[in-house]
C-alpha cells in the first residue's frame, strides 16, 4: 500500500536517503526543507547528473519514462508540463504559489541531494518546497495542495556544539519549527507523524545496551539534546490528549555512511562536527589530520570488540559508538510507516535504530578505507564515554534490523567524499 509521505528536511543527510527508500517503495513523495544545513536548488536549470556521477549530454531533464524534455519546462509525471512559476494543486490546476511555493516541480529546481535521489531511483519528488517549518501560512498551504497521509519530520538544527553557543536558535528552529507543525498537521487532519529522534535523549546511559525503557532527559548536556527530548514529550502528550495521532519516535545512535552509488551523501558545512566525515574529509586530503578526543575513557567495558584489542596488546580506551549505515535507517523509517499502517498500532512508541555493536573512535580510524594521520587530544565537552543501542523493539515490532557492517560504512563514506570532495557543488 502507497501511501503520500510529507518529509520535513528531506534535503539533508538521513532525509535524503530515506526519500530513496520511500520512492523505492512506491509512496508519494513531498519534500520541504529550508536548505539551511542542505545545498539549495539551483538557481539556473542543472543538468541532471548521470549515475557515474557525469553530466547528461545535454541539459535537458530527463522524464520519469527516460526521454528528454525537449523545451524547459518541467515534465510532470502524467506527462502534464509545468508553464510558470506554478505549483500543481491537487486537482491539477494550476494556481499561483505564494511567494515561499516558487519552487517549481521537478529535478530542475530541486536540491542538488533530490536531483540525484531521482537519478538513483529514476522516480521523482512529487514536490520540493523550498519552506521554513516556521512559516506557518506557507505549510498550511502544502497539506491544502497534498494529500498527506503521514509525515516524517527530520527538519532540525544538529550539532551539538553549535547548540551550546546558540540555545536560541536551536529552541525556536526545532520546538517552535515542531509544534507549528504539529498544530498544522491538526487543522489539517493528518495525525500520524514519524519523528527523527536520537540517542542524545537518553544523557548519559546508566546501563548498556541502552534500550527504550532508559529513562530519557536526564543527564542530557546540550541544547540539542534537549530540543530532541522535549519534541518527544510533545509528541507523546499529544497522542495521550488525541487518541487518533500515532506518533513513532526513532532514537538514531550515529547515523554514517552513504548510498552505495556515492552520488548522495554527508556533506556537513564547515569542519565536520563528527567522526566519519572528519576522518573521509582527512583522506581526501581536505583537512590535515583527525583529532581524538580523549584517549582515556573507561571503555574496557568488556564489549567483544574490547577484549579483541586487549588480546593484540592494545587497549583502545577512546570513546565508542553504535554507528549504524544511514540507508538501513533509511529502512528503518520505511519499516515504521509500514507498522504506522497495520491495525494494531495506536499511540506513540519509541525505537532505538542502531547496530547493538560498540566501535571505539581508533577502531574506526584502523577500519577505514585509507589510512589517515591522527593525534590524541583532550576530551570535548560534553561527550559521554560509551553509546550503544539495544534493537530488540524494532527487530521483534517492526521487522526490522541494521545488515550493512562497519567496512561497508567506511567504504561507502569513502566513495561519496572521494566521488564529491566538495560535497554537493
Ligand atoms: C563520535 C565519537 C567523539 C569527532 C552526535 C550527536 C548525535 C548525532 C550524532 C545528530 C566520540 C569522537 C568525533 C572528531 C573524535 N547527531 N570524535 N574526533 O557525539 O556520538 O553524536 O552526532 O543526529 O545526536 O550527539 O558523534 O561523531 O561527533 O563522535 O574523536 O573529530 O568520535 O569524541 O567519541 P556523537 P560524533
């Protein structure tokens, strides 16, 4: 069953590849994102990039039935085409956009990341909306053109250490971007939403494997953790006030990785906050060397990975992770949709999305495709010293678990920097 999925930030990193999987699935898809954080659609018609990361031919735009559009407008998918500065209706009039629905349909104006979800699955958007979650008019007018059955939100502000030097902004970009969502969503009678959430929720864990019963919020040390654990909590009182809102929280332990064809990707703004892009961008001779973050962590904690080390005479005491390939999140979503769906799903429920493996920070560097330079230096503010995730729930509810392994993460993170040393130009 296909279903229309409104995706908030479906430009970005997990976004992205997530709408990959949703058109491989069949579902509608409309996409809106302020392309803060994300490569913005082009100003001029781009040519749509061939899978072997080329340019076409020529510049036209390649049709969902493989021809070329022969004049420059946007071929619709029922073969319609778009004259103007329209946005199609979901009659399929036509009717002047507002000034923040100018994006037309189609590759031509979306997002370098969206352009090339279209080149992989050769199925296309079946919007873009260039819109701020904050421009409340603006998104009540996409759920009057849409017929949306669902959302998955993962339109948010990020990095940590940014959210401790700009609390502000974190608040009223991911809360106040959230709750006008929610009450949009209310007026227009769609409640049932997917939310990107994290592991940061759960502070620092008080056992391992962390599982959904953790208590969440305390411990948490930053202003983005903090958006993420009160998102949930609005979310949760809505579905106990509102019987009718299904609401599935996703907890990603630290999403890396890429699609295998390298054409989409991580591609973070400025020095890489995290590791797996730090260290890629350190092997494409991008930056000079990597710096760990603390070599003194009590990470013996007698993980199988741990005691492989201490038998080659080499205790990784760095920090580690449950690092999970951000297409089998990317699944993970298209599995909670499918259990949103089922009969027996009522409420709000939380998931961890992660592997269950722990892998220290030196034991990614020595996993990665290139070897790389690195130092040891001081703790950063703020981490904790092991996260790893129990899956039980979502193996045993939503039939779903992690299959790509760390070589594969590295190998696929490698191909999209070496493929894109400049991230989406
Ligand atoms: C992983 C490990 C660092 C960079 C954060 C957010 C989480 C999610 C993922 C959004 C740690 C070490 C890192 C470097 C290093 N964000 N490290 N040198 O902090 O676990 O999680 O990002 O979805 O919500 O909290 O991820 O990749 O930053 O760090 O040594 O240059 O790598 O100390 O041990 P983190 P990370």
């Amino acid at each position: 069953m296909n279903h229309t999925v409104l995706v908030t930030g479906g430009a970005g990193f997990v976004g992205s590849h997530t709408v990959v999987e949703l058109l491989l699935a069949g579902h509608q898809v409309v996409v809106v994102d302020n392309c803060v954080n994300s490569a913005a659609p082009p100003a001029n018609i781009a040519p749509l990039p061939s899978v072997n990361g080329g340019h076409d031919k020529d510049d036209t735009v390649p049709s969902v039935n493989g021809g070329h559009d022969k004049d420059d407008t946007v071929p619709f998918v029922n073969g319609g085409h778009d004259k103007g500065d329209t946005v199609p209706s979901v009659n399929g009039e036509h009717d002047k956009g507002s000034p923040a629905l100018l994006t037309r349909r189609g590759v031509k104006h979306l997002p370098p990341s969206l352009a090339r979800v279209h080149t992989i699955t050769g199925k296309e958007v079946t919007a873009f909306y260039t819109v701020s979650l904050l421009d409340r008019p603006a998104l009540s007018q996409i759920f009057v053109k849409h017929k949306v059955d669902v959302v998955i939100h993962f339109a948010a502000l990020k990095a940590v250490g940014e959210s401790v030097e700009m609390p502000l902004t974190y608040y009223v970009n991911n809360v106040t971007g959230t709750l006008t969502l929610l009450e949009v969503m209310s007026e227009a009678g769609v409640k049932k939403i997917v939310y990107s959430s994290s592991a940061t929720v759960y502070g620092t864990p008080q056992y391992l494997p962390t599982d959904e019963r953790h208590p969440t919020g305390q411990g948490v040390t930053n202003p983005y953790g903090h958006t993420k654990h009160f998102c949930e909590q609005i979310m949760k009182d809505l579905a106990t006030a509102d019987k009718e809102w299904q609401v599935v929280l996703l907890r990603y332990f630290n999403p890396v990785g890429a699609h295998e064809s390298g054409m989409i990707g991580e591609d973070p703004r400025g020095p890489p906050n995290n590791l797996l892009p730090y260290i890629a961008q350190v092997a494409v001779g991008k930056r000079e060397i990597l710096s760990v973050y603390g070599d003194d962590y009590d990470t013996a904690d007698g993980t199988d990975i741990l005691s492989r080390y201490v038998a080659l005479k080499q205790v990784y005491s760095t920090g580690v992770r449950d690092y999970i390939h951000v297409m089998d999140l990317a699944g993970g979503h298209v599995a909670a949709l499918d259990k949103m769906f089922s009969e027996d799903f009522k409420g709000s429920v939380a998931y961890n999305l992660g592997t269950g493996r722990g892998v220290s920070v030196l034991e990614m560097v020595d996993a990665f495709t290139r070897k790389i330079p690195y130092k040891i230096v001081g703790r950063r503010e703020g981490d904790v010293a092991t996260m790893v995730a129990c899956c039980a729930l979502a193996e045993l509810q939503l039939g779903w678990r992690a299959t790509r392994d760390l070589n594969q993460m590295c190998a696929d993170a490698w191909r999209w920097q070496s493929q894109n040393p400049d991230g989406y130009v």
